[in-house]
C-alpha cells in the first residue's frame, strides 16, 4: 500500500466509527477510535509537529509529556474526552499562577499561558 492509499484507508475507518456516534452519548468506543485514528492521521500527514521537541523546550513541548512522537495531553483528549482536558487546562493554569512567584517565575507563567491556549483551541476547535 502507498502512503496515499493509507491516509485514506485512515479516514475511511474513521468516517465509519463517527457514523456510530450516538446522542446519549453511549459510544465512547466510536468516539475514541475516531480520536485515535484522527491521531494518526495527523502524525502521517504532519510529522513534522509532531516531532522530539528540544531538551531545553519546559513550555512549549516538554520530553517527558511526549512519548512516541504523541503528546500527553493528546492521548489525555483520546481516552478521557475534550471536556475533562479543558476542565484540565483550567486547573493546571490556576496552578502555575498560584505558584509562580515561590518555583519557576516566568516560566510559570508562560505554562499558564499555554494551558490557557490550549482551553481556547479545544474550545474553539
């Protein structure tokens, strides 16, 4: 098979898993399949984002939040739901505020900042 031909097998599959979405919200198995496969599709069509981030990047993309080219909070998203993650951006925003001035100064803020964008994206997306 050629890449072309596995990205569309991808959206195939995902297609069919979003067509058992549900109202009342019992498919969270579709759901998460759909989420996994938009993942990978991602990673295939974009590896470039989705690369080791810098050793020294502690806001942006931290190493020891990526495993395998997969972020964390992206695998967060897939097995817990895009409201838990955004309640999440909240909280770890209120916490890198209210520690700021007794740990990391600046780069607290800066990862507050970044939980706060990440609120947005989800919210908006």
């Amino acid at each position: 098979m050629n890449f072309q031909t596995v990205i569309a097998k991808l959206e195939d599959l995902q297609e069919d898993a979003k067509s058992h979405f549900t109202k009342d919200g019992t498919d969270d198995i579709f759901r998460a399949d759909y989420k996994a496969l938009d993942i990978a599709i991602k990673l295939l069509t974009n590896p470039s984002k989705y690369e080791q981030p810098k050793a020294d990047d502690n806001v942006e993309h931290p190493q020891h939040y990526n495993s395998g080219g997969v972020e964390c909070i992206d695998a967060m998203q897939i097995t817990q739901g895009k409201e838990a993650v955004k309640s999440f951006c909240i909280c770890n925003a209120f916490k890198y505020l209210w520690r700021h001035e007794n740990k990391n100064g600046t780069e607290d803020i800066k990862k507050a900042i970044w939980y706060l964008k990440k609120y947005v994206e989800l919210e908006e997306g």
